[in-house]
C-alpha cells in the first residue's frame, strides 16, 4: 500500500469510526425511548439492560451505517479539498479517480461486510431480542408489574403498591381492572390485600394468587329499564387464582406473530425458501376459492353454450309463476348473492394479508442487498460532493449529508410500504430509492473528476423555468388584451 493511500485511508477510518459511534448511539437513545415503558420502573439489573440493548442494536446498522459513510465522505474530502491537499495531488500528477481507489476498494469490503452482517447477524439478533423480552416474564413475572402504576397485560391492567420476595413475586394491595371481552371497557374489578406469582421457565402460563380480597362485576341487565339501575355483583374470596398467558407480556403491535418465524429472522436461503412455499399456497387458496365460486353460482358453460342460449327465443323461466313465487325467488337469490359476497370480502381481507406477508419475504430478500449497495452509492455521492463544496468540519457537510439520507430513507420507506400492498413488485419497492439517487452519483462524479465545480441542476429546474416562462407571457397577453379593449 502506497504512502497516498494510506494516509487516505487513516483520516478516512478516524472520521468514519467517530461519525459511526456518535450515530449509533444517537440511534440506541431513540431505542431506548421507544421500549422506555418495558425498561423503567421494573428493577432491571445493569446486565439485563445491556442485554436487551445488545440485542437491539444490530437491526439499527442498515440506518446507521450508509449514513456513517456518507457524512464521512463527505467531511473527509471536503477537508482535503478546504486545505488545498486535492490541489497539491493534481500538481503532483495525481487524478482524482486515483485518491478514490484505495478508499473504493475499503468501501466494497465494507459492503460485502455489511451483506454478511444483514445476512447472518440481524436475522440471530432479531429472534434473540423477541425471545428475550419474552423470556423476561417467564424468568422474572413480577418484572412485567410496576410498583404504584397500571401496567397492561392483556385484557389485564395491574397496579401494587409493594413487591418483595428475590424476584419480587410477592405483593400487597393487588388491584386489578379486568377488561371485557365484548370492547366495553373495565367490568370487572378485583381488590386483595396479597398476592404471590407462579411462573416457570417451561411454561408459558402465569399464575396470580389472590388473597383475602373482593370481586366486583358490572351486570347488563337484558331489559333496557333495569339499566339505569347499574346492579353489581360482589364477592369476597380468601384465595383467587388468575392465569395468564405470558405470550401477551412485553408485546406491541408490530410483535403478533414474530415470536418464532419471521421474515427480519431469516437469512437469505430462508427467505427465498419461504417466499417461494407462501406463493405457492397463496396460488393454491386462490384457484380452490375461484373453483368454489363457479360451483356455487353454476358457471360451468362456456362462452358459446351462453351465447346460444341468449341468442335462443324462449320464454322467460318465471313467466309461468305467480308474483309472490317471483317475490321469493328474488328474495332467494338476494341472500345467496349478499352472502356471496360477503364471503368474497372476508376471502379478500385474507388474501390481501397473505399477499403482503409474501412481499415482506421478498423485500427483506432484497433490502440485504440494498444495505451492501447502499454504502457504495452513499460514498460516491459524498466523496465528488465533498470534493466539490469543499468544505470539511461539522457544518455544511452534516446539512449535505442529511438532506440526501432523508431523501434515500424517505423513498425506500415510501418504496417499502407500495410494495407491501401491492402497489408495485417488491424489487422495485426495496430498489427505488437506489435507482433515483444513483443518477445523482454518477453526475457528482463526474463533476468531481473533470475538475467542475461548478454544480448545477438545470436538467431538473429548466423545464419549470420554461413552463414559468409560457404562462407568465400569456398572462400578460391577456392583460394587454383587456386593456386595449377598455380603451
């Protein structure tokens, strides 16, 4: 490695390492404000904080890391270019292409480091993390329950005063507000004065006992005049057991169905593997509920049997029958349609479901290597631009940076969100905010190795400017016009 290149490289690798380190951690700040409500108030040890964020933190390096590459491209060159060291190179004889190779050939290793990790890493860390909050509850129930504040579980909202006991499973002043299962809030109330939880680690139940408290009920009375009476039902117990399902405890929306098989678990063979068994069924269920469908409505003429028989002068099939025989027929048929079509919606709303869980497993498929192809394209974007405004530090290189990356993360997640209900394929979804910005680093780099400063973006204002232009000069037309007529 020649002395250039090193030296490259070292100022490169400082910027990159502190610029990645302050992101990451920037980023880990908002994990930890996201999952506050699982961390704070629940007596978690160092260890199991660390943990939970050790866990946490690989999925953040597809954000965190083209971002690092960019805004260190662009500091790093805008530096050199600042202190004149591009202008001693070029005196030298030393082109621009050529200070770009050493650190080109660092960034496509970073590349295929980053594949690798998105490949292999993510999808381990991923089903460590939701395991582990899961296993959380089963090791340590009374970690889910906070001391003097509701803590939802389930149809469950609990509130202690105390917990005591090494794992903190013993508890005083249980108030527990039981929600209903028909959407109608809180009917039911349930006071005790202690309580003692049961778990274990090969069961996925937890057991609350209850003791020397009352049971409260809400009681909808069938008569709409009794109503008004609002009548109860209250019980006094010794001893009152609960079991709850320890799959609910630190759980969110987005965590229903990801405790075992995912598609942000899976690495690449997985995933294609996957996809390629739900397309599959997905084909199968269509065809078996189109076949359905035929069946129960009797389409099973084809075109020229229709034809023949439209084209056939019989007489109406009901003209020999009474009006209210009609009457009944139609009513008949109203139903069979109505129910018809309902069924149709609810095999609809599956199928939609089904349709995006299989473009999830394709994007997440592609978005491994958009993260490798990423890194290059945010290095040959910053590189040029930081060449080209010259500026290094802190300043107008953080501005650059962020306006592209919010750019890039904008249409990958707009990409994203397309794809996943079938607004477009999964490979353009997870591929369209690299197709837009790469006609941009192309453009930047060839700037940047003609030596020209001088950036515009005409191909993209002048159209604008000239339709601008076309109604500004009509407008006038037409004000002169009504002038010379008042006149």
């Amino acid at each position: 490695m020649k002395i250039l290149d090193r030296y490259l490289l070292k100022t490169y690798l400082i910027t990159f390492t502190s610029v990645f380190v302050i992101l990451f951690f920037i980023f880990i700040l908002q994990t930890v404000w996201l999952f506050i409500s699982e961390l704070a108030g629940k007596d978690l040890d160092l260890f199991m904080i660390i943990k939970f964020l050790l866990f946490a933190s690989p999925k953040l390096v597809p954000m965190v890391l083209p971002l690092s590459v960019l805004l260190s491209s662009i500091m790093t060159f805008g530096d050199l270019a600042e202190n004149y060291e591009f202008a001693a190179m070029k005196s030298a004889g030393i082109s621009f292409q050529r200070t770009m190779k050493g650190l080109s050939i660092f960034i496509i290793l970073l590349s295929f480091c980053a594949f690798f990790f998105a490949n292999n890493v993510i999808p381990y860390a991923e089903y460590k993390f939701i395991n582990f909050r899961k296993n959380i509850a089963q090791v340590k129930p009374a970690l889910a329950i906070a001391e003097g504040q509701f803590s939802n579980i389930g149809n469950i909202n609990i509130k202690v005063d105390k917990k005591t006991g090494e794992k903190g499973e013993f508890l005083e002043n249980v108030t527990i507000h039981k929600k209903s299962n028909l959407g109608e809030g809180a009917k039911t109330v349930i006071k005790s004065k202690k309580g003692h939880l049961l778990s274990s680690e090969e069961s996925n139940l937890l057991q609350l006992i209850l003791i020397d408290g009352y049971y409260y009920e809400d009681i909808t009375p069938k008569d709409y005049k009794d109503r008004p009476k609002m009548p109860f039902a209250k019980v006094y117990f010794k001893k009152y057991n609960i079991n709850i399902d320890l799959s609910k405890l630190n759980s969110t929306e987005e965590d229903k169905s990801q405790i075992t098989n995912t598609n942000n678990m899976l690495s690449l063979s997985e995933l294609k593997y996957t996809a390629d068994s739900l397309s599959t069924s997905y084909n199968k269920e269509v065809l078996s509920v189109s076949d359905n469908v035929y069946q129960r409505f009797g389409f099973n003429y084809n075109m020229a049997q229709f034809d023949s028989i439209k084209n056939t002068k019989t007489p109406e099939l009901t003209s020999f029958l009474d009006n209210t025989l009609k009457s009944k027929i139609l009513e008949i048929a109203n139903s069979d349609a109505l129910s018809s079509k309902q069924n149709l919606e609810m095999n609809e709303m599956t199928f939609l479901a089904k349709k995006k869980d299989i473009n999830n497993h394709w994007l997440s498929m592609y978005e491994k290597f958009v993260i490798a192809y990423a890194c290059l394209l945010m290095f040959f974007i910053g590189a040029p631009l930081g060449a080209i405004i010259r500026k290094g530090g802190l300043g107008l290189p953080i501005v650059f940076a962020m306006l592209i990356f919010i750019t890039f993360h904008f249409l990958n997640t707009f990409g994203k969100k397309l794809a996943q209900e079938s607004g477009t394929t999964p490979f353009m979804g997870a591929w369209i905010s690299s197709m837009v910005l790469t006609p941009l680093a192309i453009y930047l780099t060839k700037k940047a190795i003609n030596d020209n400063g001088d950036v515009n973006f005409d191909f993209i204002s002048e159209p604008f400017r000239k339709l601008y232009d076309f109604f500004t000069k009509k407008l006038n037309n037409n004000n002169n016009t009504i002038q010379e007529n008042g006149d």
